[in-house]
C-alpha cells in the first residue's frame, strides 16, 4: 500500500517565498530542489510541496488540490471575501511572518480628511472585495478602480482621489505623497487547510507538522536568559522577564547571589537587558531557543 502523501501550497517566489520555505525547514522538512522546480518531495515526512503564486493558494487548497498552504491573510481574505459559495479553506494557525496592512491612503494635503469623505470618491485597488466588505459595513457608496499593481500611482495620474493597498514600512505611501487614512485588515502569513474530509492518515501527518509549526513560531521570538543576582533583587527581576512566569532560581557558592534562568516566549530587547542591569542582574546572558513546545 502506497502511504498517502499531503500537499502543501508555496509561493514559488516573492516576499513570502523563503520565510515560508525556512518554517518547513524549522519543522524537520529537508528541501533539496532547485527554484524553477514546481513539485517538491520531501523525504522526511509524507509531504509534497507545490509552488505557486500565493493567488492561487487559496483557490489551490479550497479545492482540495493541496491539503495546506502558507498564505498572506490578505491574499486568503480577498479571495474569502469574493467566494460564492461557502469557501472550502480555513485558518489553521497564523505564523508571525509578513507583517504587513490593507490600508486605505490618501493625498497628503488633500481634500479627504477622514473615512466619511471617501463617499463617491474613487479607490483604486488590487483588493476588490475586500474594499467593498469595508465600505459597506461603513455604509458608504464608493467607486473602485481594479488595478492589479502600481495601485499608488493612481491619485497621481488624477485616475483615483484615494488607494486601498498593502503598507509594511509606509516608505511608498510617504514616497508617492499619500497618507493613511484607515487600516481595512491587518495581515501575516497563515496557515490555511483545506475544508475536505481527510483520511486519518493525513490528519495524523497535518497534526505532526502543526505541532512542529507552533513550536517553531513559538521559539521564534523566544529566548533563554541566564543571569546572577543578589537574592533581595529576585522578585523585582522575575517581574522585568518578558514572557516567563516561574523563572528557575539556583544557589550560587558567592555570598546572597542567585542564579537565574529563564525561557521567555517573548523578544528581549536591549532595554530589558538595561532595566535588568538597573536592578542588580550581572553576566546576563541572553541565547536564542531553537524549539519549543507548550
Ligand atoms: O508572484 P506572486 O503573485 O506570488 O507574488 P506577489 O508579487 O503578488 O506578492 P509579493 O511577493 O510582493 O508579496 C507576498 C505577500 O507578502 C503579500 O501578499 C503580503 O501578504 C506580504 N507582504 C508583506 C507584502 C508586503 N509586506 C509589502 N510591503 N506584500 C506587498 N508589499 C508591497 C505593497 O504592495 C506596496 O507596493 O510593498 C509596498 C509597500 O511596502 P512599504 O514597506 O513601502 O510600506
Ligand atoms: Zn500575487
């Protein structure tokens, strides 16, 4: 008996395209391919991967031509959004990556000054459906303007008064004079499944890669921190650790110092480091956590 092999759906290439391969890679998957591949058999797991355009990983995994796909929530909501029908995928798990909004940007200086000015004002936008869920649920009639790139140029060639678009850094709305206005829908990257019943022997490798994926996300921003103290110093220190609720304290041989070890689930930055120091930790060592589990 062959064993049946689940599918997950890619971007092939693009901004997502090596985030989403590192996670699989994170989960234990070893890639060997080259990037003009489109198929890709992994030996570790029975799992194939198909890249594509991430446009057509929603439709890919509603359809049940692959079980899993990574997705931008953009992408998957837009494509949710515009379905006749009930739509055959679901949300899985969000994975912390390609962070980026659908925004609603206008001129700066010009005449719209707040979401109610956008009435019969014109949009241009790659996100049709989404726009429209946003405007009826503010009860305002708009017109849209489908471009299907270069959507912030538009106010400049006077083809549209406002633009519905992607923003991660907000350099090319500052670049093309443009402001935001509104946030439509805040996005990362997703884990989308496919809505059809599946044998059980599928449902067992989906629940081994999620397992895998939670602690790979987990650890992400995790870190281990090692650090000495006085023992009066303990409780004030265990409230500075990101994410950790029951450091591990040791004697050390030195006086009224203690040692203590913490995971936190959550970045350190360098001010915790400097609050820490504030209140007496010394040899403070911070080291990434590779994997994670609950
Ligand atoms: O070829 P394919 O169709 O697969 O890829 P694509 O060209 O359609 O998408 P791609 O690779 O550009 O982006 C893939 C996904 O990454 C998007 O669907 C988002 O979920 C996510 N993402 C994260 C972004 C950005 N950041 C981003 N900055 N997608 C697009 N942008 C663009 C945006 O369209 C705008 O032009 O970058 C510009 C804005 O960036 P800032 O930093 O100047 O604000
Ligand atoms: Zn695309």
């Amino acid at each position: 008996m062959t064993t049946e092999r689940i599918r997950i759906a890619l971007q092939k290439s693009g901004r997502m395209a090596d985030n989403s391969m590192e996670l699989l890679i994170k989960c234990g998957l070893h890639v060997d391919r080259s990037r003009e591949e489109l198929f890709c058999r992994i030996k570790e797991l029975p799992v194939d991967l198909l890249l594509i355009r991430d446009d057509d990983i929603p439709g890919f995994v509603s359809d049940g031509v692959c079980d899993l796909g990574i997705v931008g929530e953009n992408v998957f909501a837009e494509r949710r959004a515009g379905a006749k029908e009930a739509f055959g995928a679901s949300i899985l798990e969000r994975l912390n990556f390609s962070h980026c909004r659908l925004s609603i940007a206008v001129p700066e200086n010009g005449p719209i000054s707040s979401v109610a000015d956008l009435a019969n004002k014109t949009i241009a936008t790659s996100y049709p459906n989404l726009l429209q869920a946003f405007l009826n649920e503010n009860n305002i009639q708009a017109h849209k303007l489908e471009m299907s790139g270069s959507v912030e140029v538009a106010p400049r060639l006077r083809i549209a008064d406002a633009i519905c678009d992607i923003v991660a850094s907000g350099a090319t709305l500052m670049a093309n004079n443009l402001r935001e206005l509104t946030t439509v829908l805040k996005s990362e990257a997703l884990l989308i499944r496919s809505s059809a019943m599946l044998s059980p022997e599928k449902e067992a490798v989906i629940r081994r890669l999620l397992a895998r994926m939670r602690g790979a996300v987990m650890a992400e921003d995790s870190k281990y921190i090692m650090l000495n103290a006085p023992r009066s110093a303990v409780e004030k220190i265990a409230k500075l650790l990101p994410g950790c609720d029951s450091p591990t304290i040791l004697d050390l041989n030195r006086g009224d110092m203690v040692a203590i070890h913490a995971a936190c689930k959550e970045a350190v930055f360098w001010e915790t480091v400097e609050k820490l120091q504030a209140a007496g930790a010394t040899g403070i060592l911070v080291v990434p956590i590779e994997k994670m589990t609950a």
